[in-house]
C-alpha cells in the first residue's frame, strides 16, 4: 500500500470519527422552569411550610460581625 493512500484512508476515517462524535453531542439547551403553585418541589416537608420562622441567636450575629470586620484590611 502506498503512503499517499495510507494517508488518505487515515484521512478519511478521522474525519468520520469527529463527523460521528458531532452528530452524537447534545448539550441541553437552555430553558425556563415553571412550576404551577410553587410547591411542587419544596425542601422543607409539608408540615412545616406554615411554621413560624426561627430568629439567628446572638452567637450567630457576633459570628457574622467578626467574619465581616475581619475581612477589612487595618492600617
């Protein structure tokens, strides 16, 4: 077999294989998600959906504020 028909049949099978990988990508479009009532999926069980909120305790504020206040550079 010569070279220029080894190249060619080569050639010729690579461009087959990257035709086939294009034609059998699929990427999924982008898309908007609707929901009828909203509740459909809900992490929170359906028992405490009407719950009262909880209020953060003071530890959990004075943590906040010390992650805040330490991200500020000092001169």
């Amino acid at each position: 077999m010569k070279l220029a028909l080894a190249r060619g049949l080569f050639f010729v099978g690579s461009l087959a294989v990257a035709s086939l990988a294009v034609a059998a990508w699929h990427e999924p479009a982008p898309g908007v998600i609707s929901v009828k009532s909203g509740l459909d999926h809900c992490p929170l069980p359906p028992n405490a959906r009407g719950a009262t909120q909880t209020r953060p305790d003071q530890d959990l504020m004075l943590l906040l504020f010390g992650l805040s206040q330490g991200l500020k550079a000092y001169n």
